[in-house]
C-alpha cells in the first residue's frame, strides 16, 4: 500500500523530439499513435488516418461518405491493424500502392442497433476478441460475428473521451470499468457483463496494467491504483494530488510515464513505500490524448498540437550537482568510488554512487586537468605545469615541471608517479622527494604520446612512431627499451598517438589516425567500419570484451565486429569526450566525462533489433515489406529507392546494403552514404537479391535483412523482341514507303489525268463561250441586219415620200407621216439603247454598283414615267407597297421596273388597271406587276424565259417591241441574287414576279 506522494521521482531522463504541421502532420488534434508489424507509425487524428514515417505524412483514402474523426489504433496480436472512427471500424491493408483503409463495420442507424453507433473504444481479450464501445454499450467481434451487450444507462458517456476502460487480468478474466465509475466483470459462460456495485469510483479516463492483479487508473480527482485479490475486491486507492491523467506508459517495473489533460508528462515510481513523481522537463505541449511503447521502446505522445516522441536516454545524468560544466578526468580506485574534476574541485562519489562529496577545492586560476588517487592521496596535475599532492584534503607537497599541461598521472606497483607532460615524461617519488626527467633517456626523442600500465602495473609508453610503436621501462636496469613492429600494413600513415588502452594480449593504441593493434611484434589497423580513422582520445574495454572509444561523431561501442554509435540522442551531453573520459566500474557500468557534465550507461536498457526497413521504389511506385517480392531493374540504370525504419528521428537511422546472386556475394555490407536514399545500379543482367538492414542510434542492433528479389534485364532497345520489333518496323516502313511510291505515282498519274480532264473541260468551256459569243455575235449581226434594218427602211421611205410628195400632201397627211417618222426613230432607239445594255451583259462589261435605296420610291418614280404611255389606252395604277431600304445597283432594278411596267402597257387592253405589289417573306422582298392583257401561253412562257430567246410579239394596239426586255431584267435579277417567275393565262393577264434579298444591318 502506497504512503503519499513525493514530487521528485527517480532520475529518468528523456530526448524529446516533437512533430507537428512542419512535417506535414495534421494540424487538428492527434488522438492516438501506433504502429504496424512493418514499422510504420499510423496517426489517429480529426483529419484522418496518416501514416508518418518521420520526414513525410501520408493520408490514406477515408471511404466516401464516411467520417475523417478517427479515434483509436490497435495492433491485434497477429500483427494486423484496426482503427476507429467516428462511424466505422477499418482494416489497414496494404497493396502494391501502399496502405488503404479496408472498411470491416459500418455505423449502426441509432443507439439501439446490432453495431455500434459511435465508436469510443476498442481492445483485443487473450482469445483474439475484438472488444469495442460506443457512448452506452458494448460490443464483441469474433470471427465476423457482432455481439451486442446493452448496458446500463448510467454508463452513458457525453463526453468525446473513452466511455469504457477494458482491463484482462492473469486468469483471462476481462472487465470494464465505465467513464461515469461503475465496474463489470464478464461471464464468459453465460456472455453477460455483472456490476460490482461497491467498487464505484470516480470518472475514470485512463488505465494501465501494473501487474497481473492490478490497474493504475487516471480518474476526475487523481491517479488511483485498483489491486485486486482472488475475488476481485478493492484494496486500495492513491490520490495524486488532482492531476488528470489521460494515458499510461511502461518504463520498468513498478515505473510508468503518465501523459496529463493539461499539465504535460509525468514519470511515476512505484517503486517504493510512496508515489514518487517528477514532471518530465522539456515537454513542449501541455495536453495528451494518449501515450504508445514501440517496438523500439520509445514513448509516443498523441497531443492536440502533433506527436512528441520520448526516448529514454541510455546515458543518463547520475549526480544532479554536475549535469553540465567541463568534465576534466575520471578515475575510479580499488573500492570503486568514481572521482572526476571540475572547475577545479575533485569530487568523489558515495559507496552507492548516488551522491557526490568534494574532496579538494579550488586553489588558483590554474586548472586542474588530471589526477590520480590512492589511501586519501590525491596527486593532481594542472595546465601550468604543477603536480600537487594533497593528503585527505590538505596540500603536503607541490612541483613545478618544466612544461605546462600535465596530460597523465600513472602509479605503479612500486609507488612511483609518472607523470606525461607534454611530450617530456617524468618519475616522481614522494618519499624521498625525488623527480626525475627521463625524455632524454627514451630512445626516439618527443615522441612520448601516452602512458600507461601493463597488467602487471609496470611503465608502458606509447610513442609517435610506428616502427617503433611501444617503449618499456626496464626497472632492474633503470633504462627504457623500444619495442619494434617486425610487421606493419604498408598504408599505414603518420599518427599522434592519444591513448594506450592495455589489454590481456593486446595493446590498443588510439591515435589522430584511428585505433591501431599491437600484438605479437605486429602493428594492424583496427577496422571499425566508417570510424577507422576518426581521432581517438579516450578507449575503455568491458568484461564481455566491448570496445568503446570517443569519436569526433559520437560514442562508439564496437562489439562483434559491429558498431553503435551514442549521440545526443542516447543521453550523450556533449560528443567531446576528454583524455581519459571513458571509465568502465566494477559493476560494468559505463560512465563518460564530456564538456558538459558526467552521465553513465543505463544497463537496464537492452539493447533491441530494429525491424525490417520498408523500402518505396519511386520508378515502380510501390511499396515492399516482405521478402523476396520481386522488383525488375534494367542493367546500367540507376534506381532511388526510399529507405524508412521504425526508429525516430529518421535522420538518425542506418542502413547498409548488399548484392548476392546464388551464393555468390557481388558486395559486401556498404552503408547507405545519404540518409534515407539508396541508389541501385547493377550492369550484369540475372537474378539478384539485395539485403537492406537498417539500425538506430545507440543500443540498437541491425535489423534482419529485407531480402528483395531483383531481376536485371537488358535496356529494351538491347532485348531481341525489341529488335525484332525494330526490324518489322523497318520492314514495314520500306513496304509503306515502297506503297506510299507507288500510291504517289498514282496520285500523280490522276493529278496528271485530272488536270488533263481540268484543261479539257476548260477547252470545252472556252469553246462553250466562243459559241456563246459567235451565236451572241451572229444575234447581233442578225438584230443589226434585219431589226435595225426594218426601221431604218421605214424612215427612209417616209422621209423620200415626204421630199418627193410634200406639197401633194395635205398638212394632216404630212402630220401623220411625222408622228410613223418620231414612232419608228422612238423605237430604232429603244432598240439600239436595249441592244447596247444586252450586249454588255452578255459579255460581263456591266459594272455592278451597290447602294442603299428606298425600292417603294423606285418603284413610284418609275410608274411616274409610264403614266404618259398609259393614258393613251387610258390604263391606270395601282400600288400596294411598303416602306423598305434595300441594298442593290438602282439602275438595274429600275431598268427592270421600266422594262416590266413598259410589258404591262403594251400588252393591257384599253381601260385596264396595272397593279404593282410589294412584300417581304422569309428574309426576301418580293414584287410583282399584274397586267390585264390577253395573256401568254405555256409555249410562250416557255420560250420567254430561254437564255437565248429574244422573243417579241405586237402589243394590243400593234405596238413594236426589241425582244430585249426580259433578258435584261433576268440578268439583271440574277446578278442582284435575286430570282423572276412568270404567271399568265390566255385572256387572263400576266403577272412578273422578281425577288431580292433582304440585307439585315
């Protein structure tokens, strides 16, 4: 039974990393994470499901009309995924595209409904049930079959949060602890759920198994903890002082993180007699929706501003006092106790190293940089070149050297001091005050790089020349032997020697160049991958025979030819580790003395293997995560394909790759040079498998390989069906071209033949008009000869009548012989005038010019002038027209009214009516003079409208006419586009209709 609460919990420190909008996560709230059995984290949010691969977001697709508020995530036992929305259950599933929501359950029609019909929950029982909740009730899923439990009313959830926490304890006995309190135990006999009325509580909005008999609670008014006996009663309640926890998370036994409403991250020890609790610094958001362990055992919190990532720091700061500041030399002495210094004072821990004492103070401005300590002595050397010996924390004895920087302190087994200062090297005896200067005795002069003590305590110095790697001090004689390297690698390069790391048949020399390995007389680079030759300073092996050294990039621990590197991310507080900063205790725990304060290996964090990576072909578009799926390359072509690991951050991710075809390796493990991107190029053409593994920053181990089956085939210019394709392609091209020839000498030939037949029927053509024209010749030679000929006659013989027989004339007989003489040169001028205009149009010598004019105004002008001609048969006029502007030549319409209205009087018996009509019908002006002769028959018509005719017959009172007149007006329509139609009856009359069209402005 817990005490109370104590507000500072057990040292846990965390590396938090947080995700929002800037990569590409929704900006509404985050309800829920969790992650596939391929490595992919899946985002519950108000926008949807995400999957988030640590650099980029993707959306999966929600179903038409269904709800984007997705709720909560379960990984069932099996591996597969399921998550909630507001309105449905779904599978994610994968193809070849990539993950997609499979729709498994709908949305019931209302509350009372088979299926839920607002899901809250969801949770998988031992058997493989999948257990889901909605406001009120409860559901079970099993082998596609719903099963609905009616709860009771009072369980009703308002609220947006879980309306029930679903809880398994040892014995596969599930229960249910409702939002509103209320407690059920499930019947799995009888399937129904039984009230625990006495164990009614507060709201309750969180839990997690503690144990198999026990539940931590995040209730209204604190954190509670549910133990239970063998009849499931109530032991005990915690209160936690009013802080609202949302979500649960497991660290270690008995120590759980808890995610907060509004106050942030809190870490939980139950460790011992009373709560001990301590808020987790740095946690950027106040509010969690809920926390998910990884696989990789990191903390992921769903917040209402992103995802924020807590990974325990593998190294972790032990003493509170000294979390930062410059941490000059650790040493540790035979009891075990760890001694390090800064800003000048040496602190010693406690026997259980969870406190610190100071044992020397600051003395000067002159740093203290190393030390060593034996039976309360403490010999401590500085940056000025000073040795000071204090005794249980008084000063006894002080040196000067000759240099400054006192770089290293040993003791051997006969109580001397050696001391490495600069490249000089000096022998101290204390109890007799003695100090030696031994540099001009070492045989290669400034060479003295480190100095240590082989396993039986004696002098070892490692020197700055490789063919003489290692001097011994020889103590019977009192003289120094170099130790020569019989054997070296000839790429072997000039180095500094930093650190000598002694070991039971090996000595490590860690240098400016990479650690080398002297054994046996034979100096060997020690190969450790891509930090073979990184600068060296600090080396320290454990009892299972790991190797960790300091790196410009970070901690290296090299064990089984394998390398972990240790960063910020592992709890590293600087990656400047000092000389003599690594320190391995008895209880193999590591510790490091960086620039910014000490911090010591978690042994309680094991190391765990990283899952396979997802590997994203950006040519195929697709997606692999399984084995020995097949991918088809071309040979000599370069293929990105995207690399994602379960560990976050991404940029902290490796991965390496190799080739191997049968059981022939092409390559050897190569590491992935960018940081997420492999580029794939294989020349040969066969069958190919590429491994791709993947490991994270610190403890993590290299996944299980991805193996994926490649096929390499030849371009498809070099593949045989396209060079068949390539020769039928030819093939065909010759035989279009050789029938594209020949189609084209055809052509050719008809062009040829049509343009024969073209100036053929334009020869006709000519011939056509050259007859046209004689016989319009011949008509005019005939008109000149025979029309023009009569009338002249006529006046000739008048005219010599009246010379000869004028005086025998009476006056009314000269009168009359006047008025035949003015009526035969009257019509000899109609006729020659009419002959003239025929003969223009016939040859196309008429000019068409077009105006605007008023047709009724014409019209009117025109009857104006045959009125004088009608009065003589006293014939009158009637007109019913109208009032439009027409576009047209006026002279060749009003030659065609005066031609027309000229018919009407000659062929109108006396006291006869001409009646003259206007009107418009479908886009055209229609007129039409109406005589009432004694009309025409269907011969004459016939004749009339021939092209060639010029037929004329003696008017009523025996009047002359040219034969012109409606050949004129029929060109003349014609060339306004116009048309003319003649009616007529014997004794009945004519009527001449001729059309224009209507010009619309």
């Amino acid at each position: 039974m817990l005490s109370g609460i104590n507000l500072k919990a057990s040292q846990i420190d965390f590396f938090i990393l947080h995700y929002n909008t800037h990569y590409n996560l929704p900006a509404d709230l985050i309800k829920d994470v969790n992650m596939d059995n391929k490595g992919g984290y899946y985002l519950a949010t108000d926008e949807g499901c995400f999957l988030f691969w640590g650099r980029e977001s993707i959306k999966l697709k929600t179903p038409l009309n269904r709800s984007n508020y997705f709720k909560k995530l379960l990984r069932k036992k099996d591996g597969t995924l399921l998550c909630i929305s507001d309105d449905a259950l779904y599978e994610i599933d994968y193809n070849l595209q990539g993950p997609y929501l499979k729709l498994l359950l709908g949305k019931g029609r209302s509350v009372n409904d088979t299926i839920p019909y607002y899901y809250k929950n969801i949770f998988e029982d031992n058997f493989g049930i999948i257990w889901l909740a909605d406001r009120r009730n409860i559901f079970s899923l099993s082998k596609g079959k719903v099963k609905k439990f009616e709860m009771d009313a009072k369980n009703a959830s308002t609220s947006y949060q879980r309306s029930y926490q679903f809880m398994e304890f040892a014995d596969n006995q599930l229960s249910v602890l409702s939002q509103q309190g209320y407690f059920y135990l499930y019947d799995r006999e009888q399937e129904v759920f039984v009230e625990y009325p006495d164990l009614l509580t507060e709201e309750v909005y969180s839990s997690t198994r503690m144990d198999k008999n026990s539940y931590l609670l995040g209730c209204k008014d604190g954190l509670s903890k549910l133990e239970f006996n063998q009849n499931y009663k109530l032991n005990s309640i915690t209160n936690s002082q009013g802080i609202v926890f949302s979500a649960f998370g497991k660290i270690e036994d008995q120590i759980f993180l808890g995610g907060s409403w509004s106050q942030g991250v809190f870490v939980l020890d139950f460790t011992g007699k009373r709560l001990d609790m301590k808020q987790v610094d740095d946690f950027p958001y106040n509010g969690v929706q809920n926390l998910y362990t990884s696989d990789n055992l990191d903390f992921i919190a769903s917040t209402n501003l992103g995802v924020v990532v807590l990974r325990r720091k593998q190294f972790e700061a032990v003493f509170d006092d000294v979390k930062s500041g410059i941490i000059n030399h650790l040493f540790i002495d035979n009891e075990d106790h760890i001694f390090f210094i800064r800003n000048n004072v040496i602190y010693k821990s406690t026997n259980d190293k969870s406190g610190l004492k100071p044992i020397v103070g600051k003395r000067s401005n002159d740093t203290n940089l190393v030390m060593h300590y034996s039976n309360d002595s403490v010999l401590i050397g500085t940056s000025d070149g000073n040795l000071l010996l204090y005794y249980k924390g008084k000063l006894i004895e002080e040196l000067q050297l000759e240099q400054k920087y006192v770089i290293d302190i040993v003791k051997d087994k006969f109580g001397f001091y050696w001391i490495q200062n600069g490249h000089e090297l000096y022998q101290v005896d204390f109890s007799i005050h003695k100090l030696i200067n031994h540099t001009a005795n070492i045989p290669t002069q400034n060479s003295v790089g480190a100095i240590a003590l082989d396993t039986d305590s004696l002098l070892t110095i490692g020197t700055n020349e490789w063919q003489e790697p290692i001097i011994q001090f020889d103590y019977k004689d009192n003289i120094f032997h170099g130790v020569k390297s019989e054997f070296f690698p000839d790429s072997i390069q000039e180095y500094n020697c930093l650190k000598l790391l002694i070991l039971k048949d090996s000595l490590l020399i860690g240098t400016s160049k990479g650690i080398y390995v002297f054994k046996q007389d034979t100096l060997s680079k020690l190969e450790v991958g891509e930090y073979s030759n990184e600068e060296v300073h600090a080396m320290a092996s454990d009892s299972i025979g790991a190797l960790w050294f300091s790196t410009s990039k970070g901690l290296i621990k090299w064990e089984d030819n394998e390398c972990c590197i240790f960063t910020d991310l592992s709890g590293i507080p600087s990656k400047t580790i000092n000389r003599d900063g690594i320190l391995i205790d008895q209880q193999q725990a590591v510790w490091l003395a960086t620039n910014n304060g000490v911090v010591r290996f978690n042994k309680n964090i094991q190391s765990v293997e990283a899952r396979k990576p997802v590997v994203v072909s950006q040519r195929h578009n697709r997606f692999i995560y399984n084995d020995h799926e097949e991918l088809e390359i071309t040979a000599d072509e370069y293929y990105i394909l995207s690399l994602h690991s379960s560990y976050l951050p991404q940029y902290a991710n490796q991965f390496r790759y190799k080739v191997v075809s049968g059981d022939k390796q092409i390559s050897s493990w190569e590491k992935v040079s960018t940081e997420d991107e492999l580029f794939l190029k294989i020349s040969n053409t066969g069958k190919y498998q590429l491994l791709i593994s993947s490991k994270n920053d610190g403890l993590s181990k290299w996944s299980s390989p991805l193996i994926i089956d490649i096929n390499v085939v030849l371009p498809f210019y070099k593949r045989w069906y396209f060079l068949l394709v390539i020769f039928l392609i030819l093939f065909a091209l010759v035989g279009v071209y050789i029938y594209h020839d020949r189609k084209k000498s055809i052509r050719e030939k008809q062009k040829l033949e049509k343009l024969v037949a073209q100036r053929t029927c334009e020869l006709r053509s000519s011939n056509k008009e050259l007859k046209a024209l004689n016989k319009t010749k011949d008509r005019f030679l005939s008109i000149i000869a025979h029309d023009l000929r009569s009338p002249f006659q006529t006046l000739i013989g008048i005219s010599s009548l009246l010379i000869q027989s004028y005086d025998e004339l009476s006056d009314d007989e000269r009168k009359k012989m006047i008025r035949n003489l003015q009526k035969t040169s009257e019509l000899s001028y109609d006729l020659l005038m009419n002959l003239l205009v025929w003969t223009r149009v016939q040859t196309g010598a008429f000019d068409v010019k077009i105006s605007s004019f008023r047709l009724d105004e014409l019209i009117n002008r025109n009857i104006e002038f045959a009125k004088e001609s009608a009065a003589i048969k006293n014939i009158q006029f009637e007109q019913n027209l109208i009032q439009l502007q027409v576009e047209a030549d006026e002279d060749m319409i009003s030659t065609i009214l005066r031609n027309l209205i000229s018919n009407a009087i000659k062929f109108s018996n006396h006291n006869t009516v001409i009646r003259i009509n206007m009107w418009t019908e479908k886009r055209k002006v229609y007129v039409s003079v109406v005589d009432q002769g004694r009309g025409m028959t269907a011969e004459e018509i016939g004749i009339i409208k021939r092209e060639d005719s010029n037929y004329s017959t003696e008017g009523t009172d025996r009047e002359k006419g040219t034969g012109f007149g409606l050949s004129i007006c029929r060109e003349f329509i014609k060339v306004n586009k116009g048309k003319m139609k003649i009616e007529s009856a014997i004794n009945g009359g004519s009527t001449f209709t001729f059309s224009l069209p209507i010009v619309e402005r």
